[in-house]
C-alpha cells in the first residue's frame, strides 16, 4: 500500500500530473470519476498568492469530489512560500506540491520550478522550511536535473526527503530537454532502488499506454505513474490502465457519442468554473484527443477551435450526436 503521509493511495497509484490550464477543478473532476487516484492543480505561483492575484486565487478552488487533491505552488523565494503555505492551508488540501521542475523560460529565469535544479542547496532549505510550516504531506515534483551533465537525482531525492518531504514525482527528462527526446526511467528507478529512500517514488513522462505504465511498474519498480499529456481529452486513461492491470487486456475504447457526451460536459463544467471565454478558450486543447481517430472530423474540429461561442459549439455537438447516433442505427 502507497502512503503519502497518512492518505492511502492503493498499491500503483496513477497521478493527474499539474499542468498549466488543463488540470482545473472541471478536467479533474473528470480524472477523478474515471480513475485518478490523486489529482493534482495548476501550478500556482506564490508571489500571486501572497499578492491576492486573481489568476493564482482562482486556481485554489478544489471541488469535493476531488480528493484527495494537491495544490501545487512554485516559487524561489523563501518567505513568498511559506506566506503561500499559509494561504493554501486555509483552503484545506489533502497535499501540498512544491514544483521543482517546470522548465518554461518565465519560470525558469526567476529562479523557480526547474530554474532551482541549478542550487540544490536551496532547494534543499525551501523543502525543509515548508515542511516544518505546514501540517499537511508536503510533496515535491522535479526533473532529473538541469542538463545532462548536471544529473544528481539520486542524491536531490535523498536530500529532499531527509528535509521532510513525504513524496517526490520525478519527470525523466532534464530541463534542457524540456519535452524533447524520450523520458529516462532507468535513472527515476535509481532513485526508488536507492536502500536510503523510504518515501514514495512516481514516475512521470511518457507514460502513453496501459503497457507503459505497467512497464514503470514492474521493470522500473516505481510507486505510481504521474499522467500527463495521455490523460488531455482522455480522462479515460486512468481506468484504462487500471482495467489493462487487472485483466491483460485492453478497456474497449469510448464511442464516439460517448466522447461527444464527455466533451460537452467539460464545456459545461468549464464555463461554470471560469466563464464563457476562457471555458470555450481553454478546452480547445482537449477536443484533437477527445476526438482522435473519428473519420472526416477537420471540419468539425476547425470550428471547435475557432470559435468562441459556446452556444456554436453545443449546437455542434447536438449535431454531431444526431449524425453519429443515425449511422451506428444504419451499421
């Protein structure tokens, strides 16, 4: 049984990864009904927080039927952070995530998320100082290192656990691969193999099937599989994989009137969550996965993306059901 502090997570736990507008509290809800274990939030940044933004506030809604949920938050400063502990405390998470591994350039060069890899010292402080601050399972998410010639995981881990984090999910990619070239497990299982780690090691990147993340299970030995771009218009991933572990087969794929039932109801949730323009704006990314494979789609598709209505897209969608629905009569 996986355990991060006192939440017990099953025996391979599968993450909703943080990433920037897609893990909000409508597509973790989704996850959530269909297999995450634990979802994680959008990356927050602290110097909002303790500034009362309204994007990085925003982000620290979580819904109930979340949880448990983590709040991730970023950030180089130490007193920003422990101010944003505060704050995201208040909001009652079951975990508190510290992003050590982001590598986009305007994070970076403020010296947070993965920009950190390169003083591990501090690294090593701001993880102690959260977890003496803060009463709930502080966790830490990172990369493997700055670059390649850069790499000391197995001793990050360590440290980062003996400073009292509780967990750690590492991306198997440096910051300079950003999302280039394939993910490195080999070197997230030295981590895990290391006889000095007693926390929980996840494994992230590349996870893109059933057949991977049992792969990370069994040949890397890690401790869950943190999803992140698999799961994009495809909330249906995790009990996918859950159902491959159980049986060695594969989970028949949703309909297609499913799929348009699925992306409808994230419209919905969407802009209940955050209004009609970013609700529309921000599922647009979904609907290339939501739809993957359905025969003469681009110009529905093109449409879901330009437009900013939503009430063209619902009527999109009606129109789809009553096209989708009449041909699987006729098969």
């Amino acid at each position: 049984m996986v355990r991060v502090g006192n939440i017990e997570l099953g025996e391979f736990p599968l993450l909703l990864a943080p990433m920037e507008d897609v893990s909000d509290p409508p597509f973790r809800a989704l996850c959530k009904e269909h297999g995450a274990d634990v979802v994680y939030t959008e990356f927050i940044s602290s110097e909002g927080l303790i500034r009362n933004a309204a994007k990085s506030t925003m982000k620290l809604d979580i819904y109930k039927k979340e949880r448990p949920v983590g709040i991730q938050i970023f950030g180089a400063n130490l007193d920003s952070m422990l101010q944003a502990v505060d704050i995201v405390e208040e909001t009652k998470p079951d975990i508190i995530d510290i992003n050590f591994g982001c590598p986009v350039k305007k994070v970076v060069c403020k010296g947070a998320g993965a920009g950190i890899l390169k003083d591990i010292d501090k690294m090593e402080t701001l993880t102690r100082e959260m977890a003496k601050r803060t009463a709930l399972p502080l966790t830490v998410k990172t990369r493997l290192g700055w670059d390649e010639k850069s790499i000391k995981i197995v001793e990050v881990a360590e440290r980062i656990q003996d400073a009292g984090a509780q967990a750690i999910a590492i991306h198997g990619r440096t910051r300079a691969q950003m999302y280039k070239g394939s993910a490195d497990w080999t070197l997230i299982s030295e981590v895990k193999n290391n006889p000095r780690m007693k926390i929980p090691v996840f494994g992230n990147g590349d996870v893109s099937s059933p057949e991977k993340a049992l792969e990370m299970k069994d040949k890397y030995g890690l401790d869950g599989a943190m999803i992140g771009r698999a799961s994009i218009g495809n909330p249906w991933f995790f009990n996918q994989v859950k159902y491959f572990f159980k049986t060695g087969e594969h989970l028949s794929p949703p309909t297609i009137i499913e799929r348009i039932i699925m992306a409808e109801k994230h419209l919905r949730m969407a802009i209940d969550w955050k209004g009609e323009k970013l609700g529309v704006l921000e599922t647009r990314r979904h609907y290339s996965n939501y739809f993957k494979g359905v025969p003469d789609f681009r110009k529905y598709k093109t449409m879901m993306v330009t437009t900013d209505l939503s009430s063209d897209l619902f009527s999109l969608f009606r129109e789809l059901k009553e096209k989708f629905q009449v041909e699987e009569l006729a098969i």
